[in-house]
C-alpha cells in the first residue's frame, strides 16, 4: 500500500461515525463493508504500476505466453487501424504474427495509476516486419480486473493527423 493510500486510509477509519470510510481489501472481502464506505482496489498504485511496466517487458521479449499472461480471458484491446482484439484468442494472433512490430524496445516517460486504472506515456524505439527502422511516441490506457490483469487497454500513437 502506497503512503498516500495509507494515510487516506487511516485518516477515513479514524473519523468518528465511520460513514465514508475506506475498507481495506481484507475487510470487504470479511462482508464487513457498511453503508457509506468505499472499497481500496485489491492492488496499490504500485503494484499496478508495476504490472503496467511488467506488460512491456513482456511485449519487447517477443515472448507471446508472456504477454498473454499480462491479459484477462476477456480481454478487449483498442489500436489505431484495428478491429478491437478481443479474448485470448485475438490477442495470440495479433501478438503472434498479425502486429507489424518484429522487435524493438518501449522506453516509459510516465505511469500514471488511479484506482484499478493505469495511463502510460512513452517511446517506442524499433524495428518493423518490412524491414523498416520506427520511433513513435504513445499513450496506453489498462483497466485492470480484480486479479490484475490487463482487461482493456487502449493505444494511441503520436502521429501527424490533422
């Protein structure tokens, strides 16, 4: 748990009616949730940020089951000239043969987390499959479900378009 989560937390609990309280992913998982209170996500900023950057690494290994780990069985993925890729099975073959990257790296300006949510903005540095060199910035948006997989992401490129 992050400090900001954690001072948020105890600061909430230690109000006297306890109405908005924050409870901790134990005690809403015990039914102990009452009315007004909210529940913490089941991972801290940290941790998602961690999954966040763990998806590159992934990604620029080449190593397909590691990447198919990051995501959720129902998993949707929205990319600019696409047809969304849904589940498992989309994504094998996007991630498999039908992505016009061969290799190249991801370079993570920023990671941004709220909630089960995560924003990153970055550089992708590499090489396509004609042969070709690219550079292109991005952004990626993930929803995280409760086991912290990827359930949706979103990218978009930093490209002349208007």
């Amino acid at each position: 748990m992050s400090d900001v989560e954690g001072n948020l937390n105890h600061e909430m609990a230690s109000s006297r009616a306890g109405a908005g309280r924050l409870l901790t992913p134990d005690e809403a998982g015990a039914g102990a949730e009452a009315e007004g209170t909210t529940q913490l996500p089941p991972f801290g900023v940290d941790e998602l940020a961690a999954r966040a950057r763990g998806y590159y690494t992934a990604v620029d290994s080449g190593d397909v089951d590691a990447v198919l780990a990051c995501f959720s069985e129902d998993a949707v993925y929205r990319r600019p000239g696409y047809e969304p890729i849904v589940g498992s099975a989309g994504l094998r073959e996007f991630y498999g043969g039908v992505r016009v990257i061969s290799s190249g790296a991801h370079e993570l300006d920023e990671v941004v987390v709220q909630g089960m949510s995560a924003a990153t903005r970055g550089v992708f540095t590499g090489r396509l499959r004609d042969g070709s060199d690219t550079r292109v910035g991005f952004a990626d948006f993930f929803g995280f479900d409760d086991a912290g997989r990827i359930r949706t992401r979103s990218t978009f490129f930093d490209a002349p378009a208007v």
